[in-house]
C-alpha cells in the first residue's frame, strides 16, 4: 500500500487495526466448550468514521480478526463516500482488475471492498447515471451493475 491511500477501505490491515477500537468477548452458540471458555468473537469499530464489524463464527480469535477486517473493509466501502478517489478513478487498481470492458474481481477477493468503494464514489459523482459511471470506469453498464 502506498501512503496516498484514498479510501479506508484500501488501508492495510495493521493501518485498520491501528484505526480501530478492538473488543474481544465470548459469544454463546456451536463450537463446543472452547468457544464458550475463550473471547474468541473480534468486535471492530473504525474510530474515525464509526463503522463497525464483528466475527463470531470462528473458533479462533485470529481467524475472527481477518473476517472481522474483511467485513469492515466492505461496510467502509458501502458507507463512505470520497471525491478524491472518483476524481482519480480509474485507478492503477482498478485498471489491473480490467480486461476488456471487465471487471475481474469476485467478493472473496483481497481487492473487492476497494473496487466496490471505487465504483460506487465514481456512480455518486455521476448522480446515479450508470452509462456515464461505467464510461468513466472503462467497463460496460452491465460490468458495473
């Protein structure tokens, strides 16, 4: 990651965690007596925008953190908006995800709250005009829906 991040989504995992408040706790429910004995669920809050996400499935805390970072990445690319990064879009990323009017990404991948938080600052500057967002995005209105 560069220092010239331009959306929290695109923060690194230890920038993220360095910009959030953590909580641990137990959380009842299968996964026998280890889950019950250990503060396994990963409770994240993003302290400068306020969202928050939370895994609880895992066994181990560790495990929980990467989903609960995972989780937080989409829910800061859902909820803020950046005019910088529509300005600047399509970016390097973006353009290395493009292959002939497509985008080549799926929701399990590293790079999709990024992407998603892209696509969507560049949809909102075009007030919802998707012929005009997909344009600018170099992608067909069907690849951005």
């Amino acid at each position: 990651m560069t220092d010239n991040v331009l959306h929290p989504a695109q923060a690194s995992a230890e920038q993220l965690q360095r910009d959030c408040e953590v909580r641990h706790s137990r959380r009842r429910g299968p996964g026998g007596q280890h889950r019950n004995k250990t503060e396994s669920a990963v409770e994240l809050k993003h302290i400068p925008s306020g969202v928050e996400s939370e895994a609880t499935e895992r066994r181990s805390q560790f495990d929980n953190l990467r989903v609960a970072l995972k989780r937080l990445r989409v829910n800061l690319a859902l909820r803020i908006r950046t005019t910088e990064l529509a300005d600047a879009a399509p970016t390097e990323l973006w353009q290395s995800r493009c292959h002939g009017e497509r985008i080549g990404c799926n929701h399990d991948h590293d790079d999709f709250a990024p992407l998603l938080a892209e696509a969507l600052d560049v949809l909102v500057a075009h007030n919802g005009h998707v012929p005009g967002a997909a344009l600018q995005l170099q992608i067909t209105a069907s690849q951005l829906i």
